[in-house]
C-alpha cells in the first residue's frame, strides 16, 4: 500500500511522497539519474538537486553528505505510484553496485 501525505491548498490536494537512500555519493547519483530520465522529461538542475517535470507531477531530487532524498508529488494516486516505481526502478538499477534501496514514506 502506498503510504502518502495529503497537502491541501487552495487549488486542492497534492500527494506527496518521499524517500532517504543512504549512500554518499548522492550528488553523482542524483546526475545520474537526472540526465537519465532528462532523455524523456524535462530536468531543471537547483543548487542542491534537479527538479523533474513528469506531466502528471513531480520529482525533486536533493543530495546531500550521507542520502539522496526523493519527494514525488503528483494529484492522483495512480500518477504518484508510477513517478515513485519509475525513479525507484531507475536509481536501483544505478546503484546496483552499492545495494541502493528505495523506500517511499
């Protein structure tokens, strides 16, 4: 089951859902796996991470010393689940090598 946030604001709910992969090679990872998935959607590199526009939500992807955080945030249930399976998919594959896991709250 997906376990998800629900942010109102004035236009409505957003789900929002997140994740902490440990490893310290966040940042490289992170480039990874924004120019990976910028071969399909657009990917505006922040200090600190990129943000990537799915059409049907977003992801933002932050790196730090010890973890990469992942926030996917979307307006429906089945979009947040195939944005959280398309960039956990991907940064497993990746990271392979260093047993990268990711686990969505």
């Amino acid at each position: 089951m997906i376990e998800t946030t629900s942010i109102r604001d004035d236009q409505g709910g957003l789900l929002v859902s997140t994740a902490q992969v440990a490893t310290r090679s966040s940042a490289s990872y992170a480039g990874l796996l924004a120019e990976l998935l910028g071969r399909k959607v657009p990917v505006e590199p922040l200090p600190g991470g990129y943000r990537l526009d799915f059409g049907i939500g977003e992801g933002l992807l932050n790196f730090g010393p010890e973890s990469l955080s992942l926030l996917v945030t979307a307006d429906d249930g089945a979009s947040l689940s195939n944005l959280r399976d398309a960039l956990a998919v991907h940064l497993e594959r990746l990271g392979h090598r260093d047993n990268l896991r990711v686990v969505w709250r």
